[in-house]
C-alpha cells in the first residue's frame, strides 16, 4: 500500500513542489501546450488562493515555490486540481500512459529567504543546464525573466516583491 507523509498546512509555509509525468519524455515543447498547461495552473493557484513565488515547467515536469495563504489544506487542493484538469485533456496523443500525471507530487517545505533563492535559482538555471536554452530568462516557461528583468511576463502570476527586501 502506498504510505504518504503527512503535509504542512500552515499559514504562510512556503513549499516546494514537483510533479513529474507519468512517461518521462520530452512532452512539453509544443508552446501552445506548454500555455494550456500553465494556464491551468494560474486558474488552480488562483482558486486555492495560493502565492506563487516561481515556475518552471520543463518537458517532462513541473517545479513551483508556492506560499500556502491560510491554514488548511491548500497545497494538495492546488495539485490535485492541477493535475486532474491537465490529466486528460492536456494529454500529449503519443503518451502511452493513461494519466499525465503520477499520482504523488513532491512537497518539500522551505524554511527561510535564503532556502526560498536556493529553489528559485534551481528552478530558473534548470532549462539551461537541460540545454533548453542559453540563458534562464530565454525559457519561456518560467518565471526567470520576471526576476531577472522585474518584468511581469509570465502565465503564472508571481509575487516577487515578497522576496525582494530579501534578495541575496
């Protein structure tokens, strides 16, 4: 039987979270795909009242820091919207599986600014290292160019100004 941790709930936690394909593979390289699938996201984060700090999605997965705004059980909320919305109908043709998603999700709780820009930049450099791209602000699946240009270009709706009093 699957065991599953018991997660953080609390007001104001900042949690990481990663959500993997069911069939590794490069799935998301279709930009119109790769809008669909962010969008849903904004509309689920936007539902469960949740503060997005950062996003990438890559071909195959999905990382965001997110800040849980009320006690309650928000998070999983978000996820298990997210991923029942996107599940069927965001499901790329070649995909064998039946399911997008895999069932579980990593939720790892952030303890602190300088943990916070330790996941942002694991996230934004994460395209280049995958040789997606020259320069973290290049992918467009991501919240990087909002961090490194203070711009407001992405799908998901970030609040950077809640670490930038904070920025290393």
């Amino acid at each position: 039987m699957l065991q599953r941790h018991t997660r953080l709930a609390l007001p104001n936690s900042v949690h990481f979270v990663t959500t993997v394909t069911r069939e590794r593979g490069r799935w998301f390289i279709d930009p119109e795909l790769c809008r669909q699938i962010l969008g849903v996201f904004e509309r689920c984060r936007a539902e469960t009242n949740i503060i997005c700090l950062g996003y990438v999605l890559m071909p195959d997965h999905l990382h965001a820091l997110v800040v849980q705004t009320a006690e309650g059980i928000q998070v999983p909320v978000l996820m298990r919207r997210f991923k029942r919305r996107t599940s069927v109908r965001c499901r790329p043709n070649l995909l064998l599986a039946p399911t997008l998603w895999r069932q579980v999700y990593d939720d790892v709780g952030v303890p602190g600014a300088d943990a916070c820009w330790t996941k942002l930049n694991y996230m934004h450099w994460n395209p280049v290292k995958k040789g997606l791209c020259e320069k973290p602000e290049g992918y467009p699946w991501s919240s990087a160019a909002d961090y490194f240009f203070d711009a407001e270009k992405s799908i998901v709706k970030i609040q950077r100004e809640l670490l930038s009093p904070m920025m290393p």
